[in-house]
C-alpha cells in the first residue's frame, strides 16, 4: 500500500473519532424524543402510510414489507434493463434474455 492510501485510512479513522461523541449525544437526542426538527414531516409521513410510532411491528409484517419493497424494485429495476436498447445506441450491449436480467439484478 502506498503514502496517499496510509494518509487516507489515518485522515478518515480521525475523522471519524473526532465525530463519534456529538453524532452520539445528537443520536441520543433524537432516539429519547429530546430533538425533533424533523418531527412535523416525520408525522405526516406515518399519517400518509397509516403507521402508529407507538406500536410495534410484528416480525411477520416487517418480512412481508421487505418483500414487497424488494420486488417492486426488482421489476422496477427489470423494466429499466428492458429499455436501455431503445434509449442507447450501444451496439454492445448484453441480450435482453431474462436470465441475464436476474443475474444483473440480483447481484
């Protein structure tokens, strides 16, 4: 390893210690309910999805949310895939089979 990447890993560690104890306490804060500037939004945003912030949630609720959410992306992600031959003029592009569409996706 080089001079630049020893300086870099040394510049990033330091940086890092001098921002663990205000992140911490302003983490801290924000977890015991002491700060909330972003309250009102935060609000409207569990009015608009029909959350309740003082109910937990079942395990199963949140696996299915998870599968939900990465499906959606996953077509979401496929469908963009699809429409790269008529947005490009790469002529090198990989075939559009769907086996390659999983494997690129997926990983």
């Amino acid at each position: 390893m080089t001079a630049n990447g020893w300086v870099q890993i040394g510049t990033f560690v330091a940086i890092l210690l001098v921002l663990v104890r205000p992140l911490g306490g302003y983490m801290t804060a924000v977890f015991d309910g002491r700060v909330g500037f972003l309250r009102p939004i935060e609000r409207g945003i569990y009015a608009l999805c029909g959350a309740d912030e003082r109910r937990e949630q079942h395990w199963l609720a949140y696996g299915f949310g998870m599968l939900l959410f990465h499906a959606a992306g996953f077509l979401l992600l496929s469908d963009r895939y699809n429409l790269v031959p008529w947005i490009t003029t790469n002529a090198l592009l990989p075939s559009r089979c769907w086996r390659n569409i999983i494997d690129v996706r997926v990983t």
